[in-house]
C-alpha cells in the first residue's frame, strides 16, 4: 500500500516550504545579535563623542560634566591590571602544567586530579560580586586580624611619599584590588592554558623524554615554547575581561572620589569600568554623555587587546604535526 | 682511569644531584600553585559561612525569618525584617526575563550557524558574537538605562525608570553569545552521518534540524542554557544600573525590584556602618547567591557528563 503520488509530492511541498519559512525566520533572528551591536556602538557614538577630547583624557572627575576627566580611572586600571596580570599568569600556568603534564595515576591522586578540575570549573562560574567580597575581607580587611586598614599592624614607608609604602592589612589599595581581579581571572587563565598545553602533540614530548631530558626538562624547553601562542591568546583575553571588570572592584575600592593617579601599591584608586558606572549611574543626561565618552575609551582599549590576541594567534602559531 | 676523566663523571653527576634537587623544588612550586585554586573555594566557603554565621547570631535577625520572610527593609523603616524573598524574587524575576530572551534567540542563532548559514555570513556572524560576549557588562548596563528603558516607556508608558524587564533584556543580550558558542559546539560536534542519512530518507533541513541535529545536542544545550542562567543571577552591574533598588516582592515586570546582587552593591557602596546588621546580612545573601549558582553550574556539569552523546 503506498500514497497516491500527488498527495506524496503535496505534502514534500509543504515540508520544503516550512523549511525555508525556518531558513528566512533563523536568518532573521540570528541578525539580530548584529543589530543589537550595531545599535550599541551607534548611540555610543552619537552620545559619547561630545565630550571625548585630549581633555577627557587628561583631566579628573568633576561636577561639571564638561569639565570631567578619566586619568585617575585609566591609570588606576593600569595599576590592578598589572598586579592581576603578574599574580594570575604564574599561578595559572603552574596550575595548567600540574592538570594536564602531570595527570596521575594512583587512584587516590586521580580522584584528587579530577576534584581539581571540577573545583576550577566551578571557580569560574562564581558570580564576580562574590569574589569583591572575599577580596574586601580576606584582602582589604585580612579578616580583621590585623587591625584595622586605617589602623595597620604593620606599616613600612612614608604613607604619602615613599614608593615602596606597604601595609597589611591592604586596605582599598590597588594592591588588594589587583589580587581581587587575580581570583576572578584565574580560572580563565587555567582553563585556556590548559587547552594549549593539550594541543601540543604527544610526539614532542617524547621525542625529547626519549633524549634523555627529564620530565621538567621536557616542560621547560619544548612543550611550554611550543604552548606559548596558545598561552598569551588566553591571558590577553582573560586580561581583557579583567580590565572591564566593574563588581569586584566597586566592592574593593568603595565610593571614593579620587582625584590623582596610584603611585604606589598602597594607594586609593578608581578604575574605568568603575567610573562609568558612577556617571551612567548619575540622574543628570549630561554625565551619561560622560559615561558613553568612557565606554569609548575602554572598548577601544578592549579591541586592542583582542586584536594583539587574534594577531599573536595567526604569526606565532606555527603548526606542530 | 685517568684522574680528569673520573673529574668529569663526578661532575656530571653532581649535576645531576642538584638537577634532582631544583626539579623537586620546582614541583613543588607547581603543587603549591595548584593547591592555591582549592584554598579559593575554601576560603570562598569559609569567608561566607562563618560571616553569615555572624550574622544570625545577631538579636534582630532569625534564621526562619530569613529564609522564609517576605519583607526585606535592612535600611528603612523603625523595625528591621530580613526575609530574603524579596531579593530572590528579583533575581528570579530579571534571569526569567533574560532566559526569554537568551534561549529563543541564542539557540535559533546557534542552529543556523550550525546548519543553514552560508559560509561567508558565518565568517561576519560568528566575529559579532565574540565582541558582543567581551562587552564588559557596565556597558550593557548603560544600554539598558539609555535605550532599552526608554524604548520600552514609549512601547508602553506604563514602564517605571527602574525596571526589571529593561535590565533582564540587557542580561539577556549579554547572555546570548554563551548559549549560542556552546550549543552551537554541541550541534556540531553531531556526526555528519547522522544529518546524510535523514537527508537520504528525504528530510527537509527542518525536519534534520529539529528531529535529528537538536535532540542529539540536547545535553549541550541544556548545559549551556544553565551556564546561562548561572550568569545570569550572578549578575551584577546591569542590574545595579537598571533594575532599581526597592526590595519587593516582584510581580509586575513593569516595576522596579532589588536583585540578590544589587543589593550587595547597595550596602558596599553606602556609608554602612562596618558592624551593623545590614552590613553582615550582605554575607548572608552573598552565601545564598554563591550556593545558587554553585547548584546551578553542577547540576550543568552532571548533564554534561550522564548525558552526552558519545559516537565514534
């Protein structure tokens, strides 16, 4: 028993045409996410270009939105981004090389291996505000073991002249906010490093452990310089993420108005995404104008970034097979 | 044996002593580091169980009230009541608006990048998606309060300045790119033969999208929704921006309503005084957020491992 023919070819039309009623409805609604940027980076444009000038760069917070300046933002971001990037790569290397150079075999360490991993993929699912939290009591604070940070413990330099201040408990220091960004990179950095120690083929390592080199030899000296593209593509956009990082660093460094930029590990600061999110926060439309003038600045700060990613991806990467 | 040559041997294997020694340095370097990320989730657990623990020792605070109350006014009022629901009912109000938008909208955008987009489109669509995923979420919160929001008042007047539905579509947007990359991997990662052999029975590309591509992927798919809804409530800025700060019970999504994170925000930001109770109750809902979303990307993982779809 079959269908008659007709009704066979009627009901194929039918199903081709919902098929291409599917095919206009996807194509549509997958333009949208280039809509919604489109839409984005034009009002950024339109609102942020008034006031974006060489004295926005230069200049300091003010009441007057004509008057307002990003330095003190920009240069505090400077200041944590780089505490975050020389905590967060070495501890995020070294924790990559023991996950994936060192994989066990003993059934208790293999438990402890795989606890590892799921610990790490759970760090990086912890909402960020989380971790400003633990900075400001385990950083800034140091759970109040320590005296106050208005009243520190220990103190060594002037606390406004010598570069070398420092003090614990850190207090809402660019110190403390660099390491609060550290806990919430961290997991980035592992995870990435880990995807480029594994892709470097298993023939590379034993051709140098069949020399003769020793396990670490063999790390050392062929698979982290083989790794090292793959690396740095992750750490630039774990940094990229760091440097437009808001709820962590409101929580360090609280509503201070800051008017100079860090000069030392110890000092008070403020950074960009921070500062945006006071003037958008603002009734007045002038400091949203202000604020969009700052979104300009970081995105393209951000697209630096990325674009120093994509480039160090495509000229370092030579193939390994 | 000549007298330099018995030399070199001691030499080379007192290298090799201080080689032996140096490396076992090194690992251990390496295990300290390693041993740091466990010491993050310890501290992370310690930090808010013992504040929190604080907290509820406190006289104006009972734990049954906490869990149970429907009032939430730490700041105002002569009597103080902390009944977290009001603040959970935001954050579920803001990732339920979200979610609508994300899910619909990331996995059609994933099935045709996956299945129907000719390759040139994809080489423009998948490059959109990877910026709009490393906006930092302070932007997206400024495009809430200064397009959305009001794009929604002239739709409709009756929208509050703050509203819960001009944030969850912001975090909704800023949602999208994860739905989207991790299905989208789990869609591809189905086997070409599967999608031939639906082709040769004579399935049309909707038939093979829905019956056979969609239901292979599912546990991807399902994981990266949760990732999604994970992100969604540990959000902080877009909401902090957009959503507004009264702490209600949250019905109407027209009006304003206080999330779990906005309320952090609030009392870090303020001039609260360190020890007050409203001070140590941010711990407390810091706790309840940390475990939610903590559930949430489990529960993701489980999937992920039970589930999947092995082929060969």
């Amino acid at each position: 028993m079959s269908l008659p023919a007709d009704a066979v070819h009627r009901s194929l039309e039918a199903r081709q045409r919902k098929s291409l009623l599917f095919h206009i409805f996807c194509a549509v609604l997958a333009m949208s996410s280039v809509l919604v940027l489109g839409a984005l980076l034009v009002i950024l444009i339109v609102q942020g270009l008034e006031y974006l000038d060489l004295g926005f760069l230069k200049g300091t917070p003010s009441r007057k939105p004509e008057k307002a300046g990003f330095m003190p933002a920009m240069w505090g971001s400077v200041w944590i981004c780089a505490v975050c990037a020389f905590t967060a790569l070495p501890i995020g290397v070294s924790t990559a090389i023991i996950l994936e150079e060192f994989k066990p075999r003993h059934p208790v360490l293999r438990r402890l291996h795989a606890f590892m991993q799921l610990n790490i993929s759970n760090l990086a699912g912890v909402p960020s505000i989380v971790y400003g939290i633990i900075g400001l009591t385990v950083f800034v604070n140091m759970l109040g073991l320590f005296g106050s940070f208005s009243d520190p413990a220990l103190q060594i330099g002037d606390p406004y002249d010598d570069w070398y201040r420092f003090q614990i408990p850190f207090g809402r220091s660019a110190l403390a906010g660099g390491l609060t960004l550290m806990l919430v990179i961290l997991p980035i950095v592992i995870v990435s490093s880990v995807e480029a120690l594994r892709a470097v083929p298993g023939s590379l390592r034993q051709g140098s452990l069949a020399c003769g080199a020793t396990k670490w030899q063999t790390i050392r000296r062929v698979v982290l310089p083989a790794s090292i593209p793959g690396i740095m593509t992750g750490a630039i956009l774990a940094m990229s993420r760091a440097i437009g990082e808001a709820a962590p660093i409101l929580v360090i460094a609280g509503t201070i108005f800051i008017l100079y930029r860090p000069d030392n590990l110890m000092s008070q600061f403020t950074a960009m995404p921070l500062q945006i999110y006071n003037w958008a926060g603002r009734p007045q439309e002038e400091f949203h104008a202000v604020a969009a003038s700052g979104i300009i600045v970081l995105l393209v700060i951000l697209l630096a970034f990325n674009a120093l990613a994509v480039i160090i991806r495509h000229k370092l990467q030579k193939p390994l097979q | 044996m000549p007298e330099h040559h018995d030399g070199t041997v001691k030499l080379v294997k007192r290298s090799e002593a201080f080689r032996r020694v140096s490396e076992r340095g090194i690992m251990s370097s390496l295990i300290a580091s390693a041993v740091f990320t466990t010491l993050i989730t310890a501290s992370i657990i310690g930090v808010l169980s013992y504040q929190s623990y604080k907290f509820f020792r406190l006289e104006e605070v009972s734990v049954v009230e906490f869990f149970t109350g429907f009032e939430w006014n730490p700041l105002l009022g002569s009597e103080k009541h902390f009944g977290i629901w009001p603040l959970i009912s935001g954050t579920l109000m803001v990732t339920l608006i979200a979610m609508l938008v994300a899910i619909p909208l990331g996995l059609t955008t994933a099935l045709y990048l996956s299945e129907y987009a000719p390759r040139k489109l994809r080489a423009a669509l998948k490059p959109a998606l990877e910026v709009l995923a490393g906006i930092p979420t302070v932007v997206y919160g400024f495009f809430a309060l200064t397009v959305i929001t009001p794009v929604l008042q002239g739709v409709c007047p009756g929208f509050e300045i703050y509203n819960v539905t001009s944030a969850g579509i912001a975090v909704g947007i800023m949602c999208l790119p994860i739905v989207c990359s991790i299905s989208e991997d789990s869609l591809r990662a189905v086997p070409r033969s599967l999608r031939e052999g639906a082709y040769g029975l004579g399935a049309t590309r909707f038939d093979v999208s829905f019956k056979i591509v969609t239901p292979a992927a599912l546990s991807g798919i399902i994981a990266a929704s949760l990732l999604a809804i994970a992100r969604a409530v540990g959000e902080t800025m877009i909401v902090a921006l957009a959503a507004g700060n009264l702490a209600r019970l949250v019905w109407n999504p027209t009006e304003q309503g206080q999330t779990m994170t906005a309320y952090m925000v609030q009392i870090f930001l303020g001039d609260v005084s360190n020890f007050g109770a409203e001070y140590h109750s941010a711990y407390a809902v810091a706790a309840v957020l940390f475990a939610m979303t903590f559930i949430i990307t489990y529960i993701g993982h489980l999937i992920r491992v039970r589930f999947r779809e092995v082929y060969e």
